[in-house]
C-alpha cells in the first residue's frame, strides 16, 4: 500500500516551516494545533526552519508526525500524506 496525499498547504509569507506543518496536521485531524503532540518531540524544529531559511538551499525534508509523512520543502510547500512508513521515510533530501 502507497502513501495517499490528503493536505498541501504553502507556507505563509510570516509562518515558518514548523508553524505551517503543525497547522497543517491540526487541519486534518479537526483540531486545534495546541492539541497536537509538539512537533519538537519528533524533530529539531530549530534544525527544519534554519534549513529552509537558508537562500542557497534547494532542499525538500521528509519526516513521520503522528501517522502522517510530512515533506516540506524550500519553496514553502507542505504536503501530508498517510500510508506505511518505514524508517526511511524520514529523510533530508538535497541537490
């Protein structure tokens, strides 16, 4: 069985990248974000947002949060899929 997308949202102009997956993910389950386990209990969301803040980077992050597969890349896109994951599917991807 593949993953199935269920959400892509961009990241806001203001957001960063761990407030865009976290709204992300609360959108989906109906709930509010404070409600979620903390992203920081999964990731380093330090790590994600200085990756992706940086302008010579053309990277895409791939992470499990919940029961989803979250990949979010450079450009400010977040997609959520749901489906079987395997230890490789968290993964940092780059040129």
């Amino acid at each position: 069985m593949g993953s199935t997308s269920i959400a892509t949202q961009e990241m806001g102009s203001h957001e960063t990248p761990t407030t865009t997956v976290v709204n992300a993910v609360a959108e989906i389950e109906g709930i509010d974000a404070t409600e979620l386990e903390p992203l920081y209990e999964r990731i380093d969301t330090d790590a994600l947002n200085v990756l992706l803040d940086s302008p010579k980077s053309q990277i895409k992050v791939a992470f499990k949060y919940g029961e989803y597969l979250v990949e979010v890349t450079k450009d400010g896109d977040v997609t959520v899929e749901v489906g079987e994951f395997t230890e490789a599917s968290s993964e940092i991807r780059g040129p």
